[in-house]
C-alpha cells in the first residue's frame, strides 16, 4: 500500500475533498508557528505547495497561514498526537492526528480501535522508518530515476505506475525535494512519515477486513495521517 495509506477515490468525492482541505489547513497552522514566509520555513513551504496542487482555494490557504501564524485572533491550537497498534490480522500502524482536544482525540482513537489492537508509544514504531518521503512524475522523457535520486541526494526510491517515490533523511527533505524538478522531475507532495520495514501481505476477505478498519480511522476528523505495514 505505500508508505501511508490512501483510501480509494477519495479525493474524488465532494465530501472527501472538504476533508482534505481540513487537514491540509491544520498542517499549514502548525507548519505557520515558525513562521508566516514559506521560503523561510521548509516545512510551510511544503504544505503550501501541497495545498496548492489539492486546489485549495487563495483565501482558505492565507488564513491557515494567518491563523497558525498567531496573525488573527482565533490563533491555531493544533498539536501533534501519534498512536500506534495494530489493525485486524496483526497489521501495524502509525496514526497522526492533530488536534485541539486530546482528550476527545484519546476517546475516538480508542473506539476505532476496537477492531484492532491499540498499543502503547513505541510498540510498532521499531517496524517503520522515518524518513522524507516525496512522490515525483518525471517531466522529461527517458530520464534516469536512479540518477536523479544520486545527484539529489534521496537515500533509495520506488518506482510504480504512478510516478516514482523518493526516500530521504529527514534532514534533506527540502533539498531533495527542490533539486528534483532541475532533475527532470515534478514533486507531487513532499513530507515526513514511516514506511514499513516489514509489510504484512493479506488477500482477500483479511485485506477488506483491514481496508475497512483503516478507512474508518482516516474519516476520524482529527486524523492526520495513517501509516501502515501492509504490502500490495
């Protein structure tokens, strides 16, 4: 499935689209505490850049700025919580939410668990790897992935029918990531996240079990992201 997991046509529904819109937002507000100018905060940088590419409109963008930023009144509160367990079958996962309340977030993240495993930090964290992530299609015709990722500076890639996946250290996400488009490549989305070392292969009614626990924690509002180690 990749490093993390995507539910299925989602970016195409209406409703989906408003729910990427939020957590794009709540990245750019947390991203904005260092600062209100992308080109001077990478990690700004980036979720504009992403926020762009989803289409978000001027003025929702500005204000996540404004708002993280500490520029408005109702200034952003969002902080980062990160849980781990396993889903139906032993699959692991990693979930990112940000979220005003932590202790609303607790009590949702438990009830999605239920079908699961809900363990404590560190749990299935040893079984992913952190690390820059960037998903790339190549713009130039017959051009070199594996090239392209020595002369970046990206660690290892993954090339699939959509384009090609680039892993950094953490470190050198933003050079890698601006690099690649003199490279004959254009970024898709840039980011920080774990990708599995040892990824569960299921089939069948086991892969709709763990598709459809996985699908109901990333509609959960606070969610931000969800990692998992499954293959396929």
């Amino acid at each position: 499935m990749g490093a993390q997991w995507k539910v299925k046509g989602k970016t195409e529904a209406a409703a989906a689209k408003g729910r990427l819109f939020t957590k794009l937002a709540k990245e750019i507000m947390v991203a904005a505490r260092s600062g209100a100018d992308p080109e001077m905060n990478a990690r700004l940088r980036m979720a504009v850049e992403q926020a762009k590419k989803a289409s978000m409109p001027r003025d929702t963008l500005e204000r996540a700025i404004k708002k993280g930023a500490g520029l408005l009144d109702d200034a952003s509160q969002y902080e980062l919580v990160t849980y781990e367990g396993f889903a139906p079958h032993q699959v692991p996962v990693i979930v990112e939410c940000l979220t005003d309340n932590k202790n609303r977030t607790a009590q949702s993240i438990r009830v999605l668990f239920r079908k699961g495993q809900l363990g404590t930090s560190g749990s299935v964290a040893w079984d992913f790897q952190y690390l820059g992530i960037i998903e790339a299609s190549a713009t130039t015709e017959g051009v070199d992935p594996d090239e392209a990722a020595i002369e970046a500076g990206a660690q290892d890639l993954e090339v699939g029918d959509e384009g090609v996946t680039f892993y950094t250290e953490p470190t050198d996400l933003d050079s890698v990531s601006r690099a690649l488009p003199d490279l004959g490549f254009s970024v898709q989305s840039a980011k920080l996240g774990y990708l599995p070392k040892n990824p569960v292969p299921l089939e069948g009614e086991a892969l709709a079990e763990v598709e459809a626990f996985l699908e109901a924690i990333d509609a959960d509002d606070d969610v931000q992201n969800v990692y998992v180690g499954l293959s396929g």
